[in-house]
C-alpha cells in the first residue's frame, strides 16, 4: 500500500509542528475524521484537498499525516497545513 501514495514533501527544511496540533492530528485519524485542509507545497501557493485522514507517520524525519482523498491517496507534511 506505501507504493500507491502520492508524496507531497520534497525538501529537508522541515520544521516541527507543535505538540496541540500532533495531538489533534492523531485524534482525526484515530476516528478516520473527514477534513478539509488548506495545504501548503513546495513553491505552491496552496491548495484545499479535502479526505480521510487515515494515519499519520513519521518519514525521513518529517511527520506527515496520510489522507484518502477522492482521486488519490495523499501523504501530506504537517508543517504545511495551513
């Protein structure tokens, strides 16, 4: 399943997101919380995806949070949501 899921995180400039906002993260994907997020890629000026937010993980030193969308599954950096 990894495979199938869009990445939206292509540079190492990462910056944390705070301890309220994990923990609210954690809370949408434990319940499986349909959301809609203005998201933040790199040199974009931003875009609201709406989904599932299935699962969040922590990859290459980044905590992202997955989220099923109508087209495609997205893997989104929680330092990016707007």
């Amino acid at each position: 399943m990894a495979g199938r899921w869009r990445h939206d995180v292509t540079t190492n400039d990462y910056l944390p997101v705070d301890c309220a906002t994990h923990s609210e993260l954690e809370r949408l994907a434990l319940r499986r919380v349909a959301v809609t997020v203005d998201y933040r890629a790199d040199g974009d000026a931003g875009e609201r995806i709406e989904g599932v937010v299935v699962n969040l993980e922590t990859r290459v030193g980044a905590e992202h949070h997955l989220l099923e969308t109508q087209n495609w599954p997205r893997r989104l950096s929680s330092e990016r949501l707007r």
